[in-house]
C-alpha cells in the first residue's frame, strides 16, 4: 500500500504511472475467470492444430488463418459465431452438456480431450456404462503381486473379485475355488458362512458393505446382471433383504477391519479402495496388516505355511 502512493505521487511519466495504478487498483481475476480464460485456451489451442481438409473444408490458396476459422468451427458445431467467439475469449457464457459434445466432435477431440474440455465448462460428462468382460491389465496384475505382506484384490463395476493375491488368500481364503456370484463381495459377506465367520463386528461391516455397494450401483440401475445379483442375495440372504429396501447409502474408501482366522486367530487391517482410472469402475482394495493384535507376524506365518506346502504339494 506504501508502495502505492509513493508511485501516485512520482510524477515523471504521468501516462505509465496512470496505466501501473489502474493495474494494480483492478479487482484480482478470481478462479471463475482463470477457469474460462483456460477454457478459451484450449479451445483455440484444439481449432488451430486441426486443419481444414481433415474436416472437409475446402481452403483456397490464400488461407492466413492455422487450423480452422472460428466461423468453421461454430459451423461445423451448429453453434453461432459470435457466441462460439466469446467461449474463446472467455466471457462469461456457459454451455449446456449438447454443445460441449457438438464442441467436442467438431474438433476431433479424443477421450482425454473431451474429458477435460468438460471440466473446464464445470459440466459432468456423460458417462458411457460398457457392459464388457472386465479383464485386469499387466501392470495392474504385476503391482498386486508386489504387495507380497498386504492382502490385496480387485473388485469389478459389480464387485466381482477379478483378481487376488497370495496374501489375500492367506487371510480370506482361496477365490479360484468360487465361481459365478459366489465370487462377489456382497454375496460373500451375506452368505458365506467361511467369510461371515472371518469378519468380526459382521453385522456393522456387513450393512456398510450394503450401502456402499448401493451407492456405488447407482449408475447400473436397471442392468440386468445387477439385478439379478439383487434378486438372488433377496431369495438367500434374510438381512439382506430386510435391510436392502431401507435404502442406506454410504461412500467408504477406507476403514479398520478384525479378523477371526481360522488357525493364526485374531487380525485387525487397515484397508483402502483405490479406483482405476481407466473408465472401468474396477478397484484396487488393499488390507494393510497393524501392529495390532501382533497382525504382520501372523500374517508372514500364513504366508510362510502357504509356500511349504505348494512345496509339498
């Protein structure tokens, strides 16, 4: 502020102290504005790298302009011209879901590219639900493996177990042994009666485990293989189908969970779910053994007895 009225004061170059002052008496941009200027930005940053032939536009000889014109643009967009100009200059306007995909088509822009021309208009882009086999990657498989002391698995959109570790079994026992929706998270904790035994506190892990799950399958409401699962757990499970109609709902990424283990005894873990960020809604869920109940000592023991006996075997 001192600062400031020494430079008003200074009176040698009237006309820059005139342009400094005003600068620095202007109002800070706030994060709304920086959010639309950067979405201007990449706008133009996509229509000049994005030459006419690709979209079919024929240019004459004399063509000044790198990529496409603004005009084309809005065009090819169905959008006006003078509107499509004030995005990219980033006044304050706010296109809908169906402009921004019109935006996104007419530039060629690829999934990441889209992704993030939506978030910078602040819009949520419309998720498309695949139906396809899940199938885990190499380096996904390979980091699992890694996590040689941490009970590991993951989980697909429906909470099928795609994928484990030996410590997971060492714990929770062997998933290549189930088959179909014997293998699902849900059905396992609801009726199990070897996994419903492991969990200690079952009925409060038990209703967080619905919750989530209700929150989670959310975006596959009507999707034949979730209701199916539904159906199925309603006709075996007398808790699940008491509890499923109240409708809880619950988003927990992380918690303690206690074991009972049928020959190391009591374990208390700490586990997380990590999305994948690929568009697949699978999750990496990872049990951290505590120092509680002396559960890493127990845990290498498991391990340790699963290796002697594949020894053996």
């Amino acid at each position: 502020m001192e600062c400031l009225k020494q430079l008003k004061q200074f009176k040698l170059y009237p006309g820059i102290n005139t342009a400094i002052i005003a600068l620095m008496d202007a109002p800070p941009h706030s994060a709304e504005d920086s959010r639309r200027r950067e979405l201007g930005a990449f706008l133009r940053s996509r229509r000049e790298r994005l030459t006419p032939s690709a979209t079919g536009i024929a240019t004459g000889m004399r063509r000044r302009t790198p990529g496409l014109r603004r005009e084309e643009v809005a065009m090819i967009a169905g959008v006006g011209t003078t509107w499509y100009t004030w995005l990219e200059q980033g006044r304050e306007v706010r296109p809908s879901v169906e402009v921004l995909a019109a935006l996104s088509e007419a530039l060629r822009l690829d999934t990441a590219e889209k992704r993030h021309l939506f978030i910078l208009a602040g819009r949520q882009l419309p998720e498309r639900r695949t139906v396809a086999p899940e199938k885990v990657d190499g380096p996904l498989l390979h980091m699992l493996q890694s996590l040689v002391l941490q009970p590991a698995y993951v989980v697909g959109r429906r909470w099928d177990v795609l994928a484990w570790n030996p410590a997971a079994v060492a714990v929770f026992g062997d998933y290549g042994l189930l088959e179909g929706d014997a293998r699902n998270i849900v059905h396992m904790v609801f009726t199990n009666p070897h996994h419903r035994r492991l969990l200690v506190d079952w009925e409060q892990l038990a209703r967080n485990v619905l919750a989530s799950f209700r929150a989670e399958s959310a975006r596959y409401v009507g999707d034949a293989d979730f209701e199916r699962l539904i159906a199925s757990m309603t006709r075996s499970s007398p808790e699940f189908r008491d509890w499923w109609p109240q409708r809880d709902v619950a988003r927990r990424l992380s918690g303690v969970k206690h074991v009972r283990h049928p020959s190391a005894g009591a374990m208390t873990f700490e586990h997380m779910s990590l999305s994948i960020d690929d568009g697949s809604d699978m999750k990496l869920i990872v049990y951290t053994p505590l120092a509680e109940q002396n559960s890493i000592a127990k845990l290498e023991k498991l391990l340790g007895a699963m290796t002697a006996q594949k020894r053996n075997a």
